[in-house]
C-alpha cells in the first residue's frame, strides 16, 4: 500500500512541486530537489496516517534521521529516474 502511495505521489505531486519550485531549483543549482523529495516524504507519512490500513505504518521520527531518509530517497529517486529514461 504505501509504494502505491509513493508512487501516485511521484506521478501527481512531484511534477507540479517541480515546476513550482523550478526558479529555487535553478538557483540552488538542484540542491532544492532535496526539498521537494521531504516534501514527498512527509506527505507519504500523513498520507498513509490518514487511510489507516491496519499492520502498515510510516513515521521518521527526529530530523537527522529525517535528513537522511530524504537524502537516501533521493540517490534512489535519482537511480530509477536514470533507469526509466534509458
């Protein structure tokens, strides 16, 4: 349930957060894309805290740890990016 989650948020969400933030992802030269993957993260979180599906959670709790799950989230974001546009 929560890859399918994840994966309409990167289908729906993530296109429009980056047109959206395209100026600071320009100015930041890409670093902003960090930004809007924590976004993505932390609407999967409240996402699956609102359909409630029994025996699935999501919670990162702490943001060191939440830094490096947004960081992690993104080298893997980027990996399959690369792959599909092959």
């Amino acid at each position: 349930a929560g890859g399918i989650i994840l994966g309409l948020l990167n289908t729906i969400v993530r296109p429009i957060l980056k047109i959206i933030g395209f100026p600071f992802v320009l100015i930041t030269f890409g670093l902003f894309i960090l930004v809007i993957n924590g976004i993505i993260l932390k609407l999967l979180e409240k996402a699956i805290q609102a359909i409630g599906i029994n025996g699935v959670s999501y919670e990162i709790h702490g943001i060191v740890i939440f830094a490096i799950a947004v960081a992690i989230f993104t080298v893997f974001n980027t990996i399959a990016n690369t792959l599909v546009k092959k």
